[in-house]
C-alpha cells in the first residue's frame, strides 16, 4: 500500500508538478514547431526560399524554315524572387557544342535564345544570393 500511496504523493508534490509543467511546456513548444515547420519562430517574415516556388520556366518559338526553329527559354517569376536570383545554368541537349549555359542577365529575365531542330528536355539549375539552388525541367515546346 506504501507504494501506491507514494506514487500519488510524487504528483502532488513540487518536483512532480513542475515535473508535469514541464512536461506539457515541451509538448506545447514541439507542436509550435512542427505546425510552423520551425521557419520564422521570432519573426513574422516569409522564408525567401518559401517564395521561389512559383518560379518556372517558358519557352517561345519561330521556324525559320529547313526544319529549323529559333527558340528562347526564359525564367517566369515575380520581381522579388527574380531579384534574389543570382544566375540561371541551362543544360542543354548533348548534341550542342556547349550543352551548359550559365546566364547573369536578370534584365530579360535569364533569356538564352538557340536555333534547333527538334524539341528536348533543358533541365535547369537557379542560383540564389543566399546560396540556395532550386531545380526545374523544361520541354521546349516549337509552335
């Protein structure tokens, strides 16, 4: 019966009711955390990789005749997120001289422009100031 008894003396003692405290200010704080994927615990402001999700990338097309096609693919992004990149690598189809393009110029939103004939699959690598990269394929489209 001693022990029984004591068991339920713990829990109504101080130890066991900070013990109980302290327990449920753990659980309280791990909920917090895992709802808010632990960004931004101090601050109210959006994680800037948050805000490159809706980046993609276009394609637009001529044919020019013989089979052949100048074709441009850009990056499509809000200002803000096109501002936080730092440059785009484009990888090419194996058959160009130089299938990998690393292009700076934010101003025409990371344009490179090619002549081809046939469609392919670029994969594309975004380099951010912060050192983040964010990875997307694209499948020229010639229309």
């Amino acid at each position: 019966m001693k022990d029984n008894n004591s068991k339920k003396m713990f829990w109504t003692s101080l130890p066991g009711i900070l013990t109980g405290v302290a327990g449920l200010i753990t659980a309280i704080v791990s909920l917090l955390v895992y709802l808010t994927d632990g960004n931004n615990l101090s601050n109210n402001e959006p994680s800037p990789i948050k805000n490159t999700r809706n980046i993609t990338a276009i394609n637009t097309s001529k044919y020019i005749g013989n089979h052949l096609w100048d074709w441009k693919i850009f990056i499509e992004a809000t200002p803000e997120t096109l501002s936080q990149i730092e440059y785009v690598e484009y990888e090419l189809d194996p058959t160009f001289p130089e299938p990998i393009k690393r292009i700076h110029t934010r101003h025409n939103k990371f344009a490179l422009s090619a002549r081809g004939l046939r469609t392919f699959e670029i994969k594309i690598q975004v380099h951010f100031y912060d050192g983040t990269e964010k990875y997307l394929t694209h499948m020229l489209v010639f229309n």
